[in-house]
C-alpha cells in the first residue's frame, strides 16, 4: 500500500475522476431513459418487410423543441456532431445460384388443421424477386453517433397469423413500442420467443384473435429474435427491437430505404436468417439534406443452410 503523501493524494484523484466518470454516465443514461421508454396501444399499424409490394422505408420526423422531460440527443456512438440528416437506400441482391426450397405444406396434404393446408405454405426463410432482390434482411444502424432520437411511436406494430403463418414475416419496433400478436385463423397458435435482453414471451393466441395480445421489449437486442408457433413446428418469424429508428427491411425485390439518418459516417449491420452476418460493420457517409444508394450482394451458397 503506498504511504506517502504523494501517493495518497494520486489515489484520491483517480477516486475523484471515477466518481466523476460514474455520475456523467448516470445522467446520460437517465437522460437517453426519458427519451425512449415510452409506450402506447392506439391504432395498430403493420410492421415492415414480409411480402409487402412497395419498397419498404423508415421515415424519420425530428421535430424543433421535444416535449418536457424527454431527451433529444444521444451519445451513444463517441459523440460525432451532426449537421444535419440524410437518406441511405439501397438494394440486396443475391449472387451466383439462388437455392430453390420445397413448400413446408403442399395445398391439401393432410394435417391435423385443415386451414393449414388450405393454400400451399412456402418457405418463407427464402424470398427472392425480381433481379435477385432478396427480402426480408435486416438493415439497420449499429450504433447512433449523436444528434436527436425521436421517442418511440405509440402505434402498435401487428404481426398476424395467416393460414398458419406469420405475415410479416420480418419487422423492425422499436425499444417501447408494442407488437400486437393477432390470429385470422380459425385455430389456436402459441407465440414463443426468447429475447436475451427482455423478458420471454410464450402465450396462445386463440382463434379468430383479432384484438390481439400485446408485447414491449425493454432493451435492444443486436440480432433480430426468432418467434415461433409451438403447435405448427414450421411457422417462424423474426423481430428486431432497436432504440433508435434508424432501421428496415428489404422487400421482396431487395430494397431498402431509411431517412433521417444522422449526416455523417455511420456503420449498418445487414443481417438476413439464413445468411447470418452479411455485414456486421458496413461504414457509410451520410450527406446532410441528400441520399447515398449501395447495391448490397450476397452469395447464394450462403443461403443453402438454414
């Protein structure tokens, strides 16, 4: 143990300087805390990506003055100052062989539930369009690098279950904002997932559910959460809650577009469910009140798995 004053008085001055460091950090957090967890339940709008037929994007609105008691700005990626914001947009396009799957039920096979073999159930872990495009990846910002978040909306994101699958298959909520789990089918289907982040999720949602039965996630999660139905083994989707708007999902011709993003250099993670990782880290320069387009590809053999 040092003895001397000098010592003494060094090892008080990095006390000092941690509790210091300590007590900015509480108050960012307690500042960025105001900001996003709030919540709501009014007219339920449906999630991005999943078979939709127009390009999907994310328009962010920033508004001048945010109301009382909520943050409007976040350092959680060191701090870059921003001037302004931009658009990045793109496409996913799928190289080499495209893998062909074969349909989970064909029409009319048997199974215990009859609306389930109704209409053939293809794969859906797979969606490729026109020109390659392939749907349903995740692209969204992996780290804010200043500037405003906007609060989470209070409209409920709806994830229905259609002839025994769930449509959307892939959707992006935010940190704070409900999804609404609803069923059109005349059947029961149990809703299962494990965020890591958030508490679990395991409920039946009865037949002809058209309320619905709603989830919050608490915490962000840095890949998309895979949902399943326990009573039809092969009904799967995936969820990717965020604490910042700043993310999508590609169509099924494999655009994207996110507006709003901060005006400078920021990272993306691309993700899809059968590729994993098709970038974890992709850096790109946002110019302020303009828009930057990337063609993203991906090799098919990455997609034979699943």
């Amino acid at each position: 143990m040092e003895s001397d004053v000098c010592g003494a008085a060094t090892t008080r001055t990095a006390e000092q300087g941690e509790m210091a460091m300590k007590t900015q950090w509480l108050a960012l957090a307690a500042l960025v805390a105001g900001g996003l967890l709030q919540s709501g339940c009014d007219s339920p709008v449906h999630a991005l990506g999943g078979g939709g037929s127009t390009r999907p994007s994310v328009t962010v609105l920033l508004s001048d003055k945010a109301p009382e008691g909520e943050a409007t700005t976040a350092d959680a990626g060191g701090g870059a100052t921003v001037d302004g914001y931009g658009t990045f947009k793109g496409r996913v396009v799928v190289t080499g062989t495209v893998p062909t799957l074969p349909v989970l039920m064909a029409k009319g096979a048997p199974t215990k539930d009859a609306i389930c073999a109704a209409n053939e159930i293809p794969d859906d872990s797979l969606v490729v369009g026109d020109g390659n495009g392939l749907g349903n990846v995740f692209v969204y910002l992996k780290r804010v690098p200043g500037g405003e978040i906007p609060p989470p909306p209070e409209e409920a994101i709806v994830v229905d279950q259609q002839g025994c699958r769930f449509v959307p298959r892939a959707a992006v909520v935010r940190v704070g904002q409900p999804l609404n789990f609803k069923n059109g089918d005349p059947v029961a289907h149990n809703t299962a997932f494990a965020p890591q982040g958030s508490a679990s999720f395991n409920q039946t949602i009865v037949a002809n559910d058209r309320r619905g039965v709603d989830f919050v996630y608490g915490r962000p999660e840095a890949v998309p959460v895979r949902a399943k139905c326990d009573y039809h083994a092969w009904m799967g989707a995936y969820h990717l809650p965020l604490s910042h708007p700043w993310g999508t999902v590609t169509a099924p011709d494999g655009t994207f577009e996110i507006t709003g993003v901060p005006g400078t250099q920021v990272e993306f993670v691309v993700w899809h469910e059968r590729a994993g990782y098709i970038s974890r880290g992709l850096k790109v320069t946002i110019p302020v009140d303009g828009e930057v387009e990337q063609e993203l590809t991906v090799d098919g053999a990455k997609l034979a798995g699943g």
